[in-house]
C-alpha cells in the first residue's frame, strides 16, 4: 500500500547483499569516526535511494534521495533531518508490514531512533553506527532468505 514498485525495473538483483554490505561498513565507519557523519549519513542515504529504486521500491528510494541530498547540502541540521527521515521509513515499515514480523520489529526500532535522536541529538552518532548495523544485517538477511 505505501510501496509502490516495479518488478520489472529490478535491474541490480545484488542491491540487498551490496546495499547491506555498504550499510554495515558505514555504521562501523561512523562508531569508529564520528566526525564524517555527516557525510557518511549523506552518502548512505543516497546510496540507498539508488539501490532502492533499482529494487523496485520508489517510495523509500526517491524518500531516501530527497534526505541524503539535503544532508549533504545542509549538515548542521542532521540531527532534526535524520530524525525525521528514520520515523517516517520506521512508519512506513509498520504500516507496509502487514504484522509480519521482521519488518514490523523493523519498523519499530528505526521509529525509536528516530524519536530519539529528535529528543536526544548528542546520542546520533551511536544511533545512526547501529542503525546502520541492523539495516545491513536485515537486507544481507534478506538476500540469503535467511527471513
């Protein structure tokens, strides 16, 4: 209902494997430096929309684009930007879920941090490494068929 893909345009058919290996480096990337965050976060985000969209999901592709450009453009308000974008993908997460379970638990942890990072911005470095982390470790896991 919120996705909106297109079998046909899954060009990239590695873009889970390569898109979570690239996530789970950038979280390592930003626990061990925080000071490229900004960037890190940016560039993430863009790759996510491209592979997204090369996925088959325009929605969280296009959503992903829009917030990695801004970041790059804007980096003093990562913080409330970030924010945002991970409670409206925790959101759309939940509600696309269709109570299965792993992307409704999904959902549900990126809304947390989300919420978090608004309330709590000095926190955004451990978040978003984490964050990263499960991402990459949800969509290699996706990959394999592990679940």
């Amino acid at each position: 209902m919120f996705a909106i893909t297109l079998p046909s345009l899954n060009l990239f058919p590695l873009s889970g494997l390569i898109g979570g290996i690239i996530a789970i480096l950038f979280g390592i990337l930003i626990l061990i430096f925080p000071r490229i965050l900004n960037y890190l976060v940016g560039i993430a985000l863009i790759l996510t929309g491209i592979f997204s969209i090369l996925g088959g999901s325009l929605l969280i592709g296009i959503l992903s684009l829009i917030f990695g450009i801004v970041i790059m453009i804007f980096p003093r308000i990562l913080n409330y930007l970030l924010g945002a974008y991970l409670i409206i993908v925790g959101l759309i997460s939940i509600f696309a879920s269709g109570f299965a379970l792993v992307p409704l638990i999904t959902g549900i942890i990126i809304l947390v941090f989300g919420i978090m990072i608004m309330i709590f911005p000095a926190i955004i470095n451990i978040l978003i490494g984490i964050a990263f982390i499960i991402q990459g470790v949800i969509a290699i896991g996706h990959y394999f068929g592990w679940f």
